[in-house]
C-alpha cells in the first residue's frame, strides 16, 4: 500500500522561527478525511509555535497507529475510541493480542483532546440501481477498509438501515482507505457508507465521476431499539447539522443531500487524540496548550473547520463518548492547559 510522508504539514507554509525542540512521529489518514486535516493542521500550530516538529505517514490505517502508539512506537495519533476499547479487551482487530496484553497496552494511551466530526453517511450514484437505502438486498456496499473502526460502523449502518448483516443479505466491499475513490469510482460497489467530515474531499471527488446522493440516518431508524444501541455503543456519539448547512457545504458539486427532517442526523465516530502516558508532562502540556491557542487556525482553515466539533471547551466526558462503555483517561499535561485556559475537566477522565 503507497503511504506518503509528510514533515511538519508542509514547512513551506509554517512561519520560519528556527527549528521546533522536538520531533514526533505521527501516522494518519488519507487526504481529504477528517483526521488527516486536523494532524496537518496540528503539525503546523505546533511548528508555528515552536513546540514540535510532526513527521506524519498518511494513508494508515488507525488500528495498526493506536496500537503502534500503546506500544510506544509512535508518539501521536488520531484514535477512533472504539479502537482502544477493543484493545483493552484483546478482541476484534485485536484478537492476536489478547485481553491480558491488550489491557496493559490500551492502559498506557492518553488523550489529548477530542472530536467527534466524522459521521457515518450512506451513498450511492444516481445512475445506479439503488432506488431505496432501505432496500439493499444483494447490493455490493463499501463499508470501510479490511478492518477497523470505521467497518464496524459501517456494518453497522447497513444493519440499520436495511436489516441486513454482510454476507447474509448484501455484498461488503473493503478497500484499504488510499484506494477508497477509485474502488468507487470503479465500479467495485453499488453504494458506500462511511464517516465524514463536512465537506468531505472524499465526497466530492467520488461525484466529480457522476452525480451522487447522500442520506443520513432515518430519524424512525435513529429512534428505534437498534438505532438507540448503535448510537450508544462504544465509539459513537449524536451528531446533527441543519440540513441547509449541510447541503450548502457541497454546494457547487453535484451532490444531493436526502434527510427526513430540517437535520442532517447520523452516529458520529469519537475521536481522541492519543499519546503515550509516558510522554513528558510539559511536552503534553505544550502541544495542548498550542492546539487551545489554535482555535481559529483549525476552524477557518479549511470549509470542514466549523464542523469538527473538537473539544476547544469544557471535557464533561459524556460528550466526548469517554465516560460511558469506554474508557479514555487524559493526559496529564493536557488536564492542566485545559484547565490554564480556564476550562472544567471530568472525573472520569483523570488519570
């Protein structure tokens, strides 16, 4: 799999104040997701401000960096937080592990702040054969790469939608994410569901190849027993955007948004940004501290901004999907910028 590397989210575009103190590895995703512009944008408020000099591998896929990052061969990554909760019990992705090792690895992960701007959406082109989303039988549906958070929501989302579990009802089509708009674009699928951010590069470049439509979740579905599991399940959380908001983001493309309603209403998947517990306190400390200051950078940066629902405020821990099924303790460096700048921090999230 080709997986680019990136130093300091492209130097040229930092303001020159000598050389950053630190040098940290990071690995994130591909171009156009969600995590790949806040990485990016982070190496550049952190280089800005002298802290850290972030060397990031794009393309990767986050089970393989959050466990990376837990076995302290990589220092910063974006981590789906149903990702350390399969860690901490060795199973799914993590079933070679074990559950003695994977709690001892996911113990040693922190937080630095969170997000929850990836929500899961389902697609298909006009010209296809997909008339009803509630109707997928023997459809081929991209639901995620071969493993990992982001395919355990989708197959999540077709079980809600249709009914249907992959293999039994309808065809899942994986492709690693680098290869996810040429899959689509190529044929291999009928459909695709997957999270995004708002506007998605993803999205737009899969309708440059034809018109596309975009639905949320069905509020009926939403509100039944099985939408209520999914959105409480361990990794998720609401997300909701007024649909005028949310068709203008991809105005100019040729996308159709469908809701049922005047909100865009789907499950988000929460994001923590993880570290090491043994990152130094004041390294922590610092890079917090630079993404509090960076507020504007990370909101007026690119059109996705406004809509990342990062944790620039109060960590009450519900909201962030932290202090419930799972568990995600901050750092401790990070606690003490959050609360330098003024904000509350939950109980359970302390160390």
């Amino acid at each position: 799999m080709l997986r680019t590397f990136i130093t300091g989210a492209a130097l040229a575009l930092v303001p020159t104040l000598g050389l950053a103190q630190v040098t940290l590895t990071s690995e994130t995703t591909s171009p156009g997701s969600t995590p790949h512009y806040i990485d990016t944008t982070l190496a550049a408020v952190l280089a800005s401000e002298g802290v850290a000099t972030m060397q990031i591998t794009e393309g990767a896929t986050l089970t393989n960096s959050v466990q990376a990052v837990a076995e302290g061969q990589l220092d910063i990554a974006p981590a789906p937080l149903i990702l350390p909760f399969l860690l901490s019990r060795g199973i799914g992705p993590y079933s070679g592990v074990g559950p003695e090792k994977g709690a001892e690895l996911a113990g040693g992960l922190r937080a630095l702040f969170f997000t929850a701007a990836s929500a899961q959406i389902f697609g298909h082109y006009n010209s296809g054969d997909i008339a009803d989303i509630r109707q997928l039988d023997g459809k081929r549906i991209w639901n995620g790469p071969p493993r990992g958070a982001a395919l355990t929501s989708g197959r999540a989302a077709v079980q809600l939608l249709a009914g249907l579990k992959e293999g039994e009802g309808y065809e899942g089509v994986q492709t690693p994410w680098p290869d996810t708009v040429s899959s689509i674009t190529g044929g291999a699928a009928d459909g695709w569901t997957i999270p995004e951010g708002l506007p998605s590069g993803r999205q737009i470049a899969i309708a440059a190849a034809g018109g596309t439509t975009i639905y949320d979740m069905p509020s009926d579905l939403l509100a039944s027993e099985l939408g209520q599991q999914i959105m409480s399940a361990p990794g998720h959380a609401p997300y909701s955007v007024p649909v005028e908001e949310y068709r203008a983001a991809y105005a100019g493309n040729d996308i159709t948004v469908v809701t049922d309603d005047d909100t865009f209403d789907s499950f988000a998947v929460a994001f923590a940004q993880i570290v090491p517990a043994t990152m130094d306190d004041e390294l922590a400390y610092q890079i917090t501290r630079a993404f509090l200051n960076g507020q504007e950078r990370f909101e007026t940066g690119s059109p996705r901004g406004p809509y990342l629902f990062l944790s620039f405020g109060d960590i009450d821990g519900i909201s962030q999907g932290v202090c419930g099924a799972v568990t995600m303790l901050m750092h401790p460096g990070a606690i003490r910028a959050y609360e330098e700048a003024g904000h509350t921090v939950a109980d359970c999230v302390r160390p």
